[in-house]
C-alpha cells in the first residue's frame, strides 16, 4: 500500500496541468499519477509500418499513455472560450479566457509553435460567415494554435519529464479499478497491473479522477456505483468526413479549422463540426472491448492530399432512459461489425443513391482514402435514421459554404463517437458531493478538447497547492 497527498488518475492534460500547477505554486505536496498506458517516449502505433490496425494490447498507444488521446489525434489547441465544453458556466466566460491564456503560455514556454491559425484575415471569415449564415449555419470564430501531432508528443515529453524531475511518481500500466469511497469520503484508490494483475492501494488525501474520454464509461460506473451526483449528459455521434484539399483549400487558409453549428430540419438537433485537419490523415482509436472509433491526424510536416473533419450529432436522452454512453457504444460495435471490426467507409454519393460503397469504386475515386485499411460498406445500415438524417442535410448546407464539400465522392467514415457524456456535478472550486474527491477534463462531461481540460487542470492545481 502506498500513501500519498494527491492521486490523481490518467495523466492526460487535466491530470498533467493539476501536478504542473501545483509544482508552479511550490506545493509541498506528494503527488502520485496514475496511467493506464506508457510513457511518452514508449508510446508507438506500429500502423505506421503494418498499414492496419494490430489491435494492440493490453491497450492502444493512441488513447492511452502519458498526454492522453488528444495528442496522438490532431493536437491543436483552440484559443476561445467558445469551443471546448461547458467550463465556461461553470467558472464564467472571463476566467475561462484567462485561464486559456494561462495555460496557452506554459504551451509555449515548453515549445509550441507561437503561430495562430485562424487570424489577420477578417474580410475573408466575414465572407465565410455570410455564406454559412445564408447556409443556416453558425460559425464559430476560434483562434487555433496547432501543435501538430508529432509536435506535440515532443512538448509533452518535456512536460512529463519536468514532473518527474520535480518529484511527482508516475505509475504506469495501472488501471484504477476502484475509488475507496467511506461515509461520503474519498479515501484513495484501488489499481491493478496491466500485466501482472497484481492489485494495490494507494491512499490519499485528495483523490482527481481525470480518465479522459477513455475513462468516461468507467467514471460513469464510478457515479451510479459511490453515489458520486451526475446527470446523463450529451452524447456525440457521427462520422469523419474525408475529401481533396483543393475543396477546402478557402477555409483551411483563412480559419484552419472552421468550426460550424447547425440544427436541421426535421429533428433540430444540434450538428457541428470538430477536429478539421488540413493535409490530414484518417486514423483509428481503439477502446476497451476492442471498439474501433474513426479519428484523425494532423502533422506539421508530413501532409495528404485530403482535408478531414468530423460531423457530429448530439443526442440528449430523457427519463427513462439514462445510459447514453452505453447508446453510443453499441452503434459503435454494430458499425465495426458490418467493417468485420474495423471502421466502415462510404461515398456520399453512394448514401444518397441508397447503395453500398465498394473498393473497387474507391481505387478509382479523386478521393483517395488516407486510411488504407478503412472497409468500404454501407454506416446507413448501422447509423440511426436521425443521424443519417441529420448527417446528410448538415452536409448540404455546409456545401453552400464550401462548394463541393457534398459530392458524390466525398467519404464518410464511421464511427466517430465523443464519450464525455455523463456530467459530474460540481461547484466552482470543482467539488463533488464526495468529500475529497474531484472529477476533471473530458470524462466529467465539462470539458472538449485539449485546451479546456488543461484549464480544468490548472484551476485544481491552485486549489490543491
């Protein structure tokens, strides 16, 4: 057993800015981290080399390991308090901006790039937001600074090395199994050896759950098991959409990332835009009970011929229905299993028409997919009818922004699913019912993205300091 003040569970960016923020406030204070995965420097996909998927284990080096899934996915940071989830009600707008612009300096201070995307040309974004706006649909002005997804695996290297040089223990290739919850008191936590399954106890003083999206299922769990108060949140689901630069050469030069909001007709749901990457490459996360999610890749050097983005629709259940990520999961594993476990791809054109995508039509496609060992098939045959729905009208009116965008050959790739749905219920200082428990980034349903759950993380480190 070991004891410590501050266990803190994933080392993702919430986790990683709590230990650097409580280090840059010259806390005394012991400080163990738990991670599923590897270090930084251990973290490798062989894709690269076999050209699909080996569906490693005992988990994927994409999602798990030292910075989380986002690094290994685009790592870009957005810049306004307008993207990346609901913190902003939750501390108000104003604190959110500041923090962003904290935590944008220690980002640059460990080496990112100190170009922002998306600026200095407001006469183009004005033309943009016409076009979207006659479209029915809002966009979002959000400075970008792109880390880039190799770049960004350097500065965390840094970072990690800077917390272990500062005394914090990073245990990895431990799962937490268990929260040690007593009278309402968070007294530690229960792991377990990812290769021996050998089980130990650390206890602590303060317990953060930061398990990212990875994680959100089992803090879900967590809640209805430890009565820890949450309500069933939103739940993402969609595809990645796939298609030639020159389409997008506008928006990519002018925003970088456009991110565009819409509700259409006949369901009203909320449709958006996320995670754009020009020059990108489709990839694949893989997650517990080898669930294959569509994602995608951003380099600073190393580019494509294609632009892809994720198209996401929100799905918000009511009593009585309360297990939203459980939803999203099994449209996961029935989209993976018309691909025979892999991710499933399809013309639009193909979709419109009523018929399947086959590879042959794709070999001959201006669209050549950037994930060679994606399947070509039908995700009508495992979508809802209102995501496809939702999904085709959103793709049409983003074609009046951004002509082309609706050809026949553009590609969809799904599943693209967001797991943060379950939302811990907290107060400003993010205090949980539970008395020494405190639940951050993405898992807890408050934040989106890398920069957001950075804040979450800097706003628990003061606290604990």
């Amino acid at each position: 057993m070991k004891k410590c003040d501050v266990v803190i569970i994933g080392a993702g960016p919430a986790g990683i800015f709590t230990a650097l923020e409580m280090l840059k406030n010259n806390s005394q204070k012991k400080i163990i981290m738990v991670e599923k995965g590897k270090s930084m420097e251990k973290r490798r996909c062989p894709k690269a080399q076999t050209k699909k998927c080996l569906n490693c284990q005992p988990y994927c080096d994409i999602t798990t390991g030292f910075s989380g899934a986002g690094a290994f996915s685009d790592g870009k940071l957005s810049l306004s308090y307008e993207v990346g989830g609901e913190l902003p009600s939750l501390i108000g707008a104003d604190t959110a901006q500041e923090l962003i612009n904290y935590a944008d300096q220690i980002y640059l201070d460990f080496g990112a790039d100190p170009k922002v995307e998306g600026v200095g040309q407001e006469d183009k974004v004005k033309e943009i937001r016409r076009k979207a706006i006659k479209a029915g649909l809002k966009l979002v002005d959000c400075p970008i600074r792109h880390l880039g997804t190799e770049k960004a695996q350097e500065i965390y290297g840094k970072i990690e090395k800077y917390l272990v040089e500062h005394g914090v223990e990073i245990m990895f290739g431990y799962a937490c199994t268990d929260t040690r919850i007593e009278d309402g008191i968070c007294r530690g936590v229960y792991l377990e050896d990812a290769r021996t399954h050998e089980t130990e106890e650390i206890q602590a003083e303060t317990t953060v759950i930061a398990a990212g999206r990875k994680g959100a299922d089992w803090l879900e769990k967590q809640c209805a098991a430890h009565k820890i108060d949450h309500v069933p949140g939103t739940v993402d689901i969609g595809v990645r959409v796939e298609v030639r630069n020159e389409i997008m050469e506008e928006v990519n030069n002018v925003l970088y990332e456009s991110k565009l909001i819409g509700y259409p007709a006949p369901f009203g749901n909320k449709v958006r835009t996320f995670c754009q990457n020009p020059g990108g490459f489709v990839s694949q996360e893989n997650y517990d009970n080898n669930l294959a999610i569509v994602n995608g890749h951003s380099f600073k050097e190393k580019k494509s011929t294609n632009t892809n983005l994720a198209i996401l629709c929100s799905h918000n259940f009511r009593v009585p229905f309360d297990q939203p990520i459980e939803y999203a999961k099994r449209v996961g594993e029935l989209t993976n299993m018309l691909a025979n476990g892999h991710i499933l791809v399809q013309r639009f054109g193909d979709i419109l028409e009523g018929k399947r995508t086959w590879q042959e039509e794709l070999e001959r496609s201006n669209v050549r997919p950037t994930m060679p060992d994606a399947v070509a098939g039908d995700i009508t045959s495992a979508l809802s009818y209102r995501t496809m729905m939702n999904i085709i009208s959103f793709i049409q009116a983003v074609d009046e922004v951004v002509p082309g965008f609706a050809a026949y050959e553009t590609l969809l790739y799904a599943p693209e699913i967001k797991f943060y749905s379950n939302r811990v219920k907290m107060d400003r200082e993010l205090n949980t019912n539970i008395k020494g428990l405190h639940c951050l980034g993405d898992s807890s349903g408050w934040t989106r993205g890398l920069m957001m759950a950075s804040v979450m993380g800097v706003i628990m480190g003061r606290k604990l300091a």
